[in-house]
C-alpha cells in the first residue's frame, strides 16, 4: 500500500534519527485509530503474517502501520545498533509520529518484548497483543545464541545480522519480563503456537498469568512460531479483538 496517503505520517525516523521504513494499510474509518505492528529479530515488517494481518485489519476498517525497526529490512542504520532497548525507542517515535490517534501495537516475538516493554510505561497504547511474544529473554538468547561468538557468528544463520555484543548485553539485562507483565493495564492479547519452534509457549501462558484481569491468551494447537499455514485463524483471532478493544464503529455500543 503506497504511503501517500492522507492519513500516513510523511517519513518515520527511529530513536537515533534514522528513516524507518513502513507500509501504511489506511481502513475505511475516520483514521482515529491506528494499529502499529512490529516485528522480530533478524525480520522486518514484510512477513507474511504481518501482512495478512494488515490487510484483514484495514478490511476491518483499522488503519494499520507496519514498519522495519531500525538496522532491520530497508529501514537506516545498522544491525549492529539494534537492540531491545533501542526498538522500544523506535516504536516510541513512530507513536510521536501518530500524535492524537488511539493506537493499538502488535509485536511479534522479540518485538513483542519490544512493545510490552512500551506499553508499561507508555499511556499512548491503548491496546497490546503479543504474537508468539518473547517473555523470558535472557532464556531465549541462552538456548538459542549462547554458543554464538560476538563479532564473528551471525543469528539465525543471517550473513546480514551478525551477533553483536551491544545486542547480547541489552538481552541479558532485560531478564525476565514476567514482572513487567504483571504491570500491564490495558487489554492484552496474547496468541501463541503450542509448535513454536523459537519462544516456547510457556512463554506467553506465564505473562498471562502474571497480569490477570487484563490479559487473554489464545494457544493455537499445532501452529509454528510463523503461524505458516494458519494466517486465516490468526487474523481471526487478533482482528476481532482490535475492533472491540478500539471500539471500532461502536463495537462496544453495539454498532454495526
């Protein structure tokens, strides 16, 4: 979807100035609400499920920004640079550069770490879901990069993301997010596949536990850590739930 339109901000730039880039899915409503999708380490915002989620969202009548953080996909800067911490910078920006809309923010795996990291302390979220979320971090970079050497091992076997200590570092001082989600005080959605091959499902089930009252969980049986073959009931679950928590068309009054 080109990014000229109307409701698109003109240029996104991350927390180091950096040009971000981003596709911009405009709904059918009056562009008051808005929702955000990150993605995860070593991705960008061209993934499949994040596309399917962007265009089932603008069928809904949500306006939708998917974006690259920074040193990620076609956005500036380098890989090296981007950490958890500086990707909560970057999503902070492009929130800056949605001034005066509701927005609701999707994160998929370490950029659902990203975005449960903003929304504790970010009152500009209105609504969160966590896609195959990234909760026991430090964990995460132990079982899956522990034997990878900074500075000559690349993640995921990428040539174009090489493992850097800046990233490792921030990793392990994140620890934990089981506390942060304990935090969280807006609806939480979080939908995880029992298959995931990457973020293990107990994952999501224990932040669910941690923020009772606020947060739901969806275990999708079966499904990988990219939802392959499964966008249609990930859609179903994730969009519905955006309608009603951003009062969509009414939702909550009951309007069409």
């Amino acid at each position: 979807m080109s990014t000229d339109t109307p409701q698109a901000p003109p240029v996104l730039r991350g927390g180091r100035g950096e040009r971000l880039d981003f596709a911009f899915t405009p709904g059918a409503g009056d562009g008051s609400a808005v929702v955000v999708l990150g993605h995860g380490v070593t991705s960008a915002h061209d993934r499949p499920y994040l596309v399917a989620l962007a265009e089932a969202l603008g069928a809904a009548g949500l306006s939708c920004l998917r974006f690259s953080f920074a040193g990620n996909g076609a956005s500036e800067g380098a890989f090296v640079d981007a950490t958890i911490s500086s990707e909560v910078a970057d999503l902070g920006c492009v929130l800056d550069a949605l001034a005066g809309r509701r927005a609701a923010y999707v994160g998929h795996s370490m950029g659902a770490a990203v975005g449960l990291l903003r929304a504790v302390e970010d009152p500009r979220i209105a609504a969160l879901v966590s896609l195959a979320g990234m909760v026991r971090v430090e964990a995460f970079f132990e079982r899956h990069f522990g034997r990878l050497v900074c500075g000559r091992d690349f993640l995921l076997d990428r040539s174009d993301c090489p493992y850097d200590r800046a990233l490792r570092d921030d990793a392990l001082a994140q620890g934990d997010l089981v506390g942060t989600a304990a935090r969280v005080r807006v609806p939480w959605l979080l939908v995880h596949g029992t298959a995931d091959e990457l973020v293990e499902a107990d994952d999501t089930t224990a932040a669910s536990a941690a923020c009772p009252g606020h947060a739901e969980t969806v275990l999708l049986a079966g499904a990988d850590h990219r939802f392959s073959g499964r966008l249609d009931e990930l859609c179903g679950t994730v969009v519905p739930w955006l309608v009603r928590a951003l009062d969509v068309g009414g939702a909550r009054r009951g309007g069409s």
